[in-house]
C-alpha cells in the first residue's frame, strides 16, 4: 500500500512543521524577531535550519520501524527572549503544537466518525500517525538535552549545570533510544502509556497497529530513496554550520567562531552563519570584527532588524552614540516593539545627556514590557538628574518593586541620584 506510506510520512512532515513552527512563533512574541528573518514563521520545511537532520532522517527512522524524533529545526536566540519564563515557554510551545495535531487528527475517532470495521486504508493509516505522534510527544518531554522537556527546565538550571548537561546533548538521542531498546521494561512503559492516551482520544491501538503493518508492507521500497535524497541534501556548510551552534549553546565560543568561518569558506553568501559569527565576535567582545561582520549580514539582509541592533550595541560599546542611535533606529523602523532596542537606544541618549528623549525611549520599553525594571531604574535615574524628585522616586519604586535587593543596593551609591539623596521619601525607598 503505496498510498500509506506515502499519507504517514507526508503527514509527519506537515507535523513537524506545525511543531517547529510553535518553537518560533511563541520565541517570535518572547522577543527573538530574528525567526522571523529566518523564514522560520512560514511553515515551509525548505526554511529550517538543515531539512535533512529536521526531516528526512526523521523519517528514515521511521521506515526502517523506529521512532521518529526531528532533530533541531529552528535556532532560537535566546538572548533575545525576555526572561527565563519565555525560555520555557519556546521550549515548551513544539510539543504542545504536537500535542494539539494528535488531538485534531483523532475528532474523526473521538466523535465516532469512523470505526474498526471500517474498510478504507486511511483509517488504519491515520490511527498509526497518531500513535507515532503521541510517542513523540512523550519522548520529547523528557527532561534530557536535547529533547524540549530539558530546555523547558534548562533556564532555571544553574548556569555550570547547563553547560555540563549541553556537551551530553550529542548523545542525547541514541541514550535514549538504546534504553527503549534494551531495558524492555521502560519501553513497555512507554507504548502502554501511548496506547492509554489513544483510548482516551478514541483511537484503537490494535488499529493503530493495522495501520503499522500496511506502512511496512511498502517502506522497505521507500528506504534506498530516502538515503539518496538524505545524502543529496547534505553539504559541508551544513554541517559546520550546524557545528557551530552547537559549540554556541555550550558556549564554546571562539570554536564556533571557527565553524562559522569554515561554512563561509564554502559558501560566502550563507546568511546564517554570517548572523551568528557576528553574534560570537559580539560575545568576544571583539567589537571592530564584529561591526564587520555585522556589514556582511546586513549588505544579504538589510530588513534584519536583530542585525541593525546589535550593529548599534557594538558601535555604542565604541561609545559612537550618534551613529548608534541611528542603527536603533533603523532597527525599529523595521520591527517597532523590540523592547530591548528601545531600552539600548534610551542608554545612548542618557550618555549624550539628552534626558527627555531617554526617558521617551524608556517609556516606550515599559508600555511594550511594564516587567522590565532596568527602563524603570534608568528612568528614575534621568528625572533625579533634572531634579524631578516625585517622578524619579515614583520610577525608581517601580524598579525596585519588581527587583528589591538589586536596585535597593544600587540606588544606594548612584551618582544620579545624588541631588535627591537627602530627600525623605527617598530615604524611606531605599531603606
């Protein structure tokens, strides 16, 4: 039955679309608007980051009778998200979209749509999806690296720990699979736990398992060509890149820096790896090669907004405020609620003494975010320096409501606050 192998493996791939395309939306709205850049907000499987690991390996697992996990689809910048919470939440959101397909795809059992003595292959075939989507799911939320249930609880992890568990990410997988494979009892686990929850949504797991046998009736045909096209779509470049960010999440910098190089050795137009090269010689600190490289990614992409902004990060590190103000700027006129934009636009102004444009600056961070103390702090900062007493200290209890003992301590020796030190109410603020 050509017709279910084929209906099985093209509805996994519309599967993990959806599932990277959660990673990427709710990253989207938890501030990393690179995604967007990236292409990755489009639901087109050619955008991801390398579509032989995210779906054509996936599914040679599959037609050779395993269980198929996507590999990393989508690289989210997570400096750019707002806070741990959203680091979660990004992490979280690809197996809830796979959970929200599995649910979808059974209303037709749930609502008695259809049933075991009907006849047509598609039955049998849809019930064998959603099993395979239920066991992703449940694979997924295991809190091992690299599966999202460790990236869901990776941000509240010590920053040490992190690291440690990253350089075991690499083995991540086939640990898993060689536990399901040799300890029968967690893998007896596993598949009674997704035959529970495929009762619970109406689908018969003995038709589920009907459906199994007709895809593998046909697979074996379909293996040879998977392994062609999978060879076909690998490139050294790729690879490097791929290379590269993994050494950056574990955050071995300067050997990424090396990985990025040599994809660009082979293709000197690849916009990615010029993004996140620039990104690495910006953590290095090596702020003249990474204005550069910065030059390179906008002169592929000048609508990259995330690229204006660190361009204007690094030209404020030279403390050329001027012309960072204007790459704030031009990163704003292309996507308007980068907070963080804002926020780094308002600091240039401060230190040009230009305190009604800062505090407007500000204020457009905290109408985006009202949770991001530092635009409070740096507001109260600017009002004591014109001696607004009321409205600094009405700022500065915002910051230190959100963050008592770090701006407590800080207001404490500010030299902003110097004019309004004596003041009783602030006196009483800070304790």
């Amino acid at each position: 039955m050509w017709f279910v192998t084929i209906f099985v493996c093209l509805g996994w791939i519309v599967s993990v679309c959806l599932h990277e395309f959660g990673h990427a939306v709710v990253a989207y709205f938890g501030g990393d608007t690179s995604v967007k850049d990236k292409g990755y907000l489009t639901l087109n499987p050619l955008k991801y980051t390398d579509p032989g690991l995210s779906l054509l390996l996936p599914i040679l697992f599959l037609l050779l009778g395993g269980i198929a996990l996507p590999g990393g689809a989508v690289y989210i910048d997570r400096s750019r998200l707002r806070s741990r919470s959203w680091e979660s939440a990004v992490s979280a959101a690809g197996p809830f979209a796979s959970a929200l397909v599995t649910w979808l795809l059974a209303i037709p059992f749930w609502l008695g749509l259809v049933s075991v003595e009907t006849q047509h292959w598609i039955v049998p075939s849809l019930a064998f999806l959603i099993l395979l989507e239920i066991v992703a799911v449940l694979l997924n939320l295991l809190p091992m690296p690299p599966l999202d249930g460790y990236g869901i609880i990776e941000p509240w992890l010590p920053q040490k720990t992190q690291i440690q568990l990253n350089k075991f990410g690499r083995y991540g997988i086939w640990v898993i699979f060689g536990l399901l494979w040799f300890v029968q009892p967690l893998s007896r686990f596993l598949w009674e736990s997704a035959h529970t929850i495929s009762e619970i949504l109406g689908v018969p797991p003995e038709m589920a398992w009907v459906g199994y046998g007709l895809f593998r009736q046909q697979s074996g045909f379909l293996v040879l060509g998977f392994v062609v096209v999978a060879w076909l779509f690998r490139s050294k470049e790729n690879e490097w890149y791929r290379r590269g960010n993994k050494l950056l999440k574990s955050q071995k910098y300067e050997e990424a820096l090396a990985a990025y190089n040599q994809a660009l050795e082979i293709k000197s137009d690849y916009y990615q790896a010029w993004y996140y090269r620039s990104y690495v010689l910006y953590v290095l600190q090596r702020h003249e090669e990474a204005l550069d490289s910065y030059e390179e990614v906008i002169k592929l992409n000048d609508k990259d907004a995330n690229a204006w902004y660190y361009k204007g990060l690094i030209i404020a590190n030279l403390r050329r405020h001027e012309e960072a103000i204007a790459c704030y700027n031009q990163a704003i006129e292309i996507e308007p609620n980068i907070e963080s934009c804002w926020f780094h636009r308002g600091d240039s102004l401060y230190q040009l003494q230009r305190y009604e444009d800062a505090i407007a600056s500000y204020d457009r961070v905290t109408e985006i975010n009202p949770d991001y103390p530092e635009a409070w702090y740096n507001k109260a900062c600017c009002y004591a320096l014109q001696t607004n007493i009321d409205l600094a200290i009405e700022n500065l209890q915002q910051a230190i409501k959100l963050e008592p003992q770090r701006f407590i301590k800080s207001a404490k020796t500010d030299c902003d606050f110097e004019t309004i030190q004596e003041n009783q109410l602030f006196k009483n603020l800070i304790g």
